[in-house]
C-alpha cells in the first residue's frame, strides 16, 4: 500500500473560469504542485477516457478539468502529455474526438499518446501477469486524473481502478477472461496500482455518476475537486462522502495492509469543505451487488445460483455490435440485422460489454440468490 496520505477537497460549482483557481487551492494543501513536480520534467496525465462520450454525459474526465491541470504544470517547468487506453472496440481517434480531449490538446499543444500503438512491458506481481504501456512507465511523474463514478462490477471507480487503463486495450479484456470472479479481479486492480502508483491523484468530481455506472448511470452534480498522493487514501475518502461501503469495492482490500478497512479509514485525513449539494446525499449506488462480499471459492462452489448477466432492451439497442465485440468470452452474438442474443452459460459478468453500449441498452441483472443476500430477505 501507498503511503496513507492527506485528501484534499475543494468546491468546484462548474468546468468554468474557476476550474483552476479551485485546483490550485486543493493542490495548495497539499504543499502545492512543487511537492510533486520538478522543472523540466516529463509528466503523463491520465484521465478516464472509458469511451465516446460527449463530455456532458459524465462517463468520461472532463478535459476542462485535465486542462488546469496542463496549465499549472507548465508554470512549474513540467513537460505534460495526456494517454489513456479506452475500450479496444471504439477507435481511439473516435474517443479522443468525441470526449473533447482531441479539441483541447491540440489548443494547449500538448501530445496524446496513443497507448495501444506505443508498446508496452510485461510484468508478474502477486501472481498476476500483466503489460503497462511504456509511456506510462517512461514518464518521470504520473498524474492520475479519475472521473468519480459507480461501477456495476466494482462499486466505485476513482483512482485506484482508474490505472486499470494503462494496460493496453485488448489485453483488459483477457484479463477479464482471465480473472472473472469480482474477488480475483478486485485483486488484480490492485496488483496493477502498486505496480504503475501515480504520484498524484485527481478527481473530477464536478460532476459524477451514481447509479449503474461507469456508462450507464446518472450524471449528477455533485460539485467538488479532490486531491491527494495517494490514490488508495483518495477513494476511501470518496466512499465516507458518497457514503459508499468500502467492503462492497472489491480492491480496497488488498491495498488496506497492514490494519484492516475500518482501521485504515479511521486515520483518514481528509482537509477542505466537503461541497453543500444535495446529490451527495442522495447518491445512488449500482443496482446490482455480483457477489462482492463473496469469496471466490464458494463463488464457484454455488455456481448456477450466483451470476451477473446482461439484459439488452430490445427498444433501445441498436444493433450496433459492440457489447458483441466486446465480450472477451463469446458470449453474446449477432446474426446480421438482427439484435444482440446472449448465451448465458457463457457469461462471466465482466460488465465489459454494460460499459461500452452507447445508448445504454444494457442493464445487468443479478441471480435471485444475489437479489436475497442484498436485501436479506427472499425474493
């Protein structure tokens, strides 16, 4: 685990012309960008840049946010470039266009990497093989910039979850086929974040997602910039204001040794105002649970009785293929002119193809064992 540091929270209304000053503050508390960055060097800044989403929908970082931060960078000497790997069945030039990062590199002449093409190193940690991409290991300084979303599978994805993107595209797809039980995977996430640790974290929390996130979920403001060194300190936080369960997001775990959750969140030191909206108290979390609370073996034990499948919505699909594409394991397909149909002993619940649906045609539905662990009750 990184070492367990300050969050800093300031209030950030909106993308406007206070963006930085509000940036400057959060990163103030910290002892300022000096603290992170040297003059002259090279910093790769690494928003979520998940799919082809207009930046109003909230499934993406808002470019606005990752250009404040170019901004402060270069008063200080620093030499920035932006690279994510998004999801391999949209093309990356697609993405960069429709996202606005495109539009506003080009303005600050700043380079986007193109991290499917730009190669990358294999490595083994805990038990996990994995590549990075090199201009994520190149960098002199790494500057995570998540956007604060749920997740269906994982409950939360902030900083921590966020580094998953410096694995090249196809290859996150193999490794959902590779680990697909929520434990496992949860495990995996982790093993990358100590692997590529950003220097600094920051969150667009101007304006977030709650609901059946990272795609599919509801924009909502919820007014706020957060910063800190350690990505793992800046989720926890995350989670006491959304007032999510830490125990329920699947990797937060293997980051807390020593001391368990509840030990660790206690000597969390978040400074700042926390935002006045009331989006915060009513943020919604996913509507499905995937067994997160369930270990991997009795996962497997149950079987048939725990899923997590996806459910297309015949009226809103577009038989566009992509979930199709997506699915590392083949489990959906789709006969020309037809909709998407899904094999579900196939189906490992990755949510892969949830994320990458454009007009948010899928939802994912829970086994009626799961529903019952949720609510404690039978269905």
């Amino acid at each position: 685990m990184d070492n367990l540091g300050k969050v800093s929270l300031e209030y950030c209304p909106d993308y406007g012309a206070g963006l930085q000053q509000s940036l400057e503050a959060a990163l103030n508390r910290l002892g300022g960008i000096g603290t992170f960055v040297k003059n002259g060097q090279s910093v790769i800044i690494k928003p979520n840049l998940l799919t082809d989403r207009a930046p109003d929908q909230a499934v993406t970082t808002h470019p606005e946010v990752v250009r404040a931060v170019i901004h402060i960078l270069r008063k200080h000497g620093a030499v920035p470039s932006v690279a994510d790997s998004p999801s391999n069945v949209v093309k990356i030039e697609r993405v960069w266009e429709n996202t606005g990062f495109c539009k506003m590199c080009s303005e600050e002449n700043v380079p986007l990497l193109n991290l499917e093409k730009a190669g990358s190193v294999s490595f083994d940690v805990d038990g996990f093989s994995f590549c990075i991409a090199r201009p994520i290991l190149d960098a002199d300084v790494i500057i995570n910039v998540p956007k604060v979303k749920t997740h269906v599978l994982t409950t939360l994805t902030a900083a921590v979850k966020n580094m998953f993107g410096a694995v090249p595209g196809f290859q996150k797809a193999t490794l959902h086929k590779l680990h697909p039980t929520v434990p496992d995977f949860g495990k995996l996430v982790a093993a990358i974040y100590r692997k590529v640790t950003p220097h600094l974290n920051i969150a667009d929390g101007i304006v977030g997602m709650d609901g059946d996130g990272p795609s599919a979920g509801r924009p909502v403001r919820l007014g706020f910039i957060a910063a800190s060194a350690s990505g793992f300190a800046m989720d926890l936080a995350l989670c006491r204001l959304l007032k999510i369960d830490p125990g329920s997001v699947s990797y937060l775990k293997y980051l807390s040794q020593p001391g368990t959750l509840s030990e660790v969140m206690s000597r969390l030191e978040i400074n700042g105002t926390p935002p006045d909206s009331p989006e915060l108290s009513g943020f919604r979390t996913p509507g499905t649970l995937r067994a997160r609370l369930i270990p991997g073996w009795l996962v497997k034990l149950l079987g048939p009785l725990v899923w997590l499948a996806p459910e297309i919505m015949s009226e809103k699909c577009i038989a566009c293929g992509r979930c199709v594409q997506a699915c590392p394991v083949s489990a959906l397909s789709m006969a020309a002119g037809q909709k998407p149909v899904l094999e579900r002993k196939k189906c490992i619940g990755c949510c892969c193809c949830h994320e990458v649906c454009p007009e948010k045609a899928i939802r994912m539905i829970q086994s009626p064992f799961l529903a019952f662990v949720r609510r404690g009750k039978m269905p």
